[in-house]
C-alpha cells in the first residue's frame, strides 16, 4: 500500500495549518510547572495529555511508579500513556517525551511558567527540552487521525516523568513492565530538541564516580604534624592533566556526536569538597583536612569499554599510591549508562531522514547527542534498538533561562513526524 501524493500533501497543509494550536498547546504545557526534582505537579500535566487524547479515541493509562526514586505522595511519579489500535494487524510507533523540566534557575526575562507566546516562539522552561517536541508529536498524530488515512497497527503517545534525573521513574520503570517493547512497540520516537533537519541514533556513555582522599588531622599551624588530604587531591588532579586529559582528547569516535568539540572522549569535574565546611559563619578553625572528595562525570565513546574507562583512573590513583608517600584513596561508582546507538540504516532512522529531506528540502544529519536521555532504557531495558530521537528545538537552548521554540520548527517537525509514521506503518512503507 502507498499514500498517494495528494493525500500527502493535503496532510502537510492540514498541519501548517495547525501552528497556532501547536503553539498554544505548548503553552499549555509549559504552564504546568513539572520542575524536577522535586518532581512538581507530574499528574495534573499527565492527565491534562491524556484528557487531550482520550477525545481522539486514545486508550489512556496512568502509571505511577511507586518506589522509584522521589515517588512520595507528596510527588508522586505519574507517567501517561495513550494507544491507539487501528484494529488491523500492524507495527506500532510510539512518540516518547519526558513531561519533566528542570528549575527555571536565574536570568529570565519572562516568566518561566507563563507559556509566552511571542513573534513566532513560545518561551518557557520546558519550551524547547521538551514541551514543544511532545506538542509537535500530538499535533502529527491529530492530523494523521483527521487525514483519513487508512493506516494499520498502533499509535503511541506517552508523557514519562524523571528523564531529567535518570528516567528511573519514567520511561525505565515503564520499560521493566515491557511497555518499551516488542511486540507491543516496534519503532520509538522521542521528540528531545535535537534541531529539525538532524535525526539523533543515540547518546555517548556516561560514567560518574567519587574519588576520596584519606590524609590525617591536625592543627592547621603545624601542618607536618598532619597529612592533608586536600593536597592528596591536588596530586590526583595534576595527574588527570598530565596524564588523562591529553589521552582523553586524543581519543575521537565514529559516532556522530555534536556539536563536534563532543566527538571525543571527556571528563568534567563535578565537585570538590575537602576541609572545613561552605557553609559555615565567622572564621574558619585552623586544621588540616582529613578527607577530600572529587565527583568525576566521565563521557566516554562507544569504542571505550566501560571497563577501560574505570581502569585508567583507578591506574592513576594507583600509580599514586606507589609514588606519594602517605597517600590513599576510596573509588566509588555513582552512576553509569552505556552508550547507546541506533542503526542509521534501520526502519525508525531512515523513515526521519526520508521525511527530513521531504519536508526540508535537504538531507537530514545522522547525529549522536552529547549527554544521555531516555533511549539507553529502550534500548537496555526494552531490548528495543528502533529507536531515536528527533523534535524541534535546538539543542543549546535547553536548561537555559529564557528557553524557547520556534512554532515553524514545530510544525516542520510534526510534518516529517506524521510522514515518518506513515513510512512505519504502510507495508512496504
Ligand atoms: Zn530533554
């Protein structure tokens, strides 16, 4: 079966026309304040998503993942999710969007939760990460719907909460009860704003761990008498310049991960805290510290092994511990995601670039994103490799004070969103 090209083009028009409502849904949305953590008012925006979809025939269904990390009753972690069957044998596509946002922080020129509307943008936390990408997906589905168009299998459309801490609450305590699976889902969409013309196949890893080091106490005017652990810190740090920093930047992957200055491997520290308390009034006490404390948030490549990625460290520490007298140190793992990567050349990847070049006019680019998001759960936990991300949006903007998204890269989006489920779903796409 093929869509004829004036149904197509009927279906593009129906969606332009539908900017505004495109607009004022993310507006909508965005006036939902989901700041998380702690995990602000999850339910009222899920319910007000599924109320929306309920009226276009959507079977909707709320998960609230108690015992997930922040789930009180309090905050509890409420996900969505809508489907509707056609009733005939098919794939099903599923559209993705984590509901939560992160605080709105310092520097706004307008209010953060007001939904602005203004010369073509919506401005909001949330706008752009990623509130317009989930109205572009509704809006796609809605016009499909009205298009008429006979299509078989199943549409997906869920609201996940917590992406921005881990998706431990959303979409991987949804993909551990198979709701990110076969055979109920074949090809997922998350709309993340990864800008229109680019379909993003995956994500570098992600390794954080604390490293401590041990020393001895004693009164700060006779440091000799004591070992400080501060300084123990600093010797690690030397190391990491000399020795890590150089190795890490020579290091480049195949993945095509943007902007490009994140096509290789990367460490950013994340704190250090060694000594007397910041928070304290008055002066400080004279003592030498006894404990010193790094968070490491290491970005490695899919040809690192996560294994290769801890040993160099732990070599570092090591090495240390042979050459400095005095010196020891803990290693504790916090956290760590595998990279994940999509095939550029499988059904969900190549049904967007194919849509990307209709809608646009010009080919779509194959890209990687710097920092994790919700496909690693589809993919480790789903066991669901058809996957990627692809919404409106450009990527920089998100988490920064006065975010926002261009209406016309919502409607862009939601065009090669309805043609990409098209290609999806028709045999023979
Ligand atoms: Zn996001």
């Amino acid at each position: 079966m093929s869509v004829p090209s004036a149904a197509l083009e009927q279906l593009m028009s129906r969606i332009s026309d539908r900017a505004e409502d495109a607009a004022r849904l993310t507006r909508d949305l965005i006036r939902f304040p989901t700041i998380n953590p702690p995990g602000e008012d999850y339910g009222a925006c899920a319910e007000f998503i599924g109320d929306r979809l309920k009226a276009r025939g959507f079977e909707v269904s709320y998960h609230r993942a108690l015992g997930a990390p922040g789930d009180t009753d309090r905050y509890p972690r409420i996900n969505v999710m809508a489907r509707r069957d056609s009733g005939k044998p098919g794939p099903c596509v599923h559209f993705n969007s984590h509901i939560d946002v992160v605080a709105p922080g310092q520097g706004w020129t307008l209010d953060p939760f007001e939904g602005v509307i203004r010369d073509g943008r919506v401005y909001g936390r949330g706008a752009c990460d990623m509130k317009g990408g989930l109205a572009s997906s509704i809006i796609a589905v809605e016009a499909l719907l009205d298009s008429g168009l006979d299509l078989p299998g199943a549409i997906e459309i869920s609201g996940t909460v917590d992406e921005e801490s881990g998706g431990y609450g959303g979409v991987a305590w949804l993909a551990e009860r198979g709701f990110f699976s076969p055979p109920r889902v074949d090809h997922v969409i998350i709309p993340e704003p990864l800008n229109v013309d680019r379909v993003c196949i995956g994500h570098r890893g992600v390794w954080w761990a604390e490293i401590e080091t041990r020393g001895r106490m004693a009164h700060g005017s006779m440091p000799f008498l004591g070992d400080s652990a501060i300084r123990h810190m600093g010797a690690v740090m030397e190391r990491f310049e000399r020795d890590l920093y150089p190795a890490l930047a020579a290091r480049h992957s195949d993945m095509p991960v943007v902007p490009e200055e994140a096509r290789q491997s990367c460490l950013n520290i994340n704190s250090v805290h060694g000594g007397e308390g910041e928070q304290f009034e008055g002066l400080p006490s004279p003592l030498v510290a006894d404990r010193c404390r790094m968070v490491i948030d290491r970005r490695f490549l899919i040809e690192e092994p996560l294994d290769t990625v801890k040993g160099e460290v732990r070599q570092i520490l090591d090495a240390l511990t042979r050459d400095r007298p005095g010196f020891s140190y803990g290693l504790r793992d916090l956290f760590q995601v595998e990279p994940s990567m999509a095939d550029r050349d499988g059904p969900v990847a190549s049904a967007a670039a194919r849509a990307v070049r209709r809608v646009l006019g010009r080919e779509a680019r194959f890209v990687c994103s710097p920092g994790t998001y919700d496909q690693k759960h589809v993919d480790r936990i789903g066991k669901l490799k058809d996957c990627i991300a692809y919404g409106p949006g450009v990527l920089e903007l998100a988490h920064q004070p006065d975010e926002w998204v261009g209406v016309d890269d919502m409607v862009d989006a939601a065009k090669v969103m309805a043609l990409a489920t098209i290609t999806l779903l028709t045999p023979g796409g």
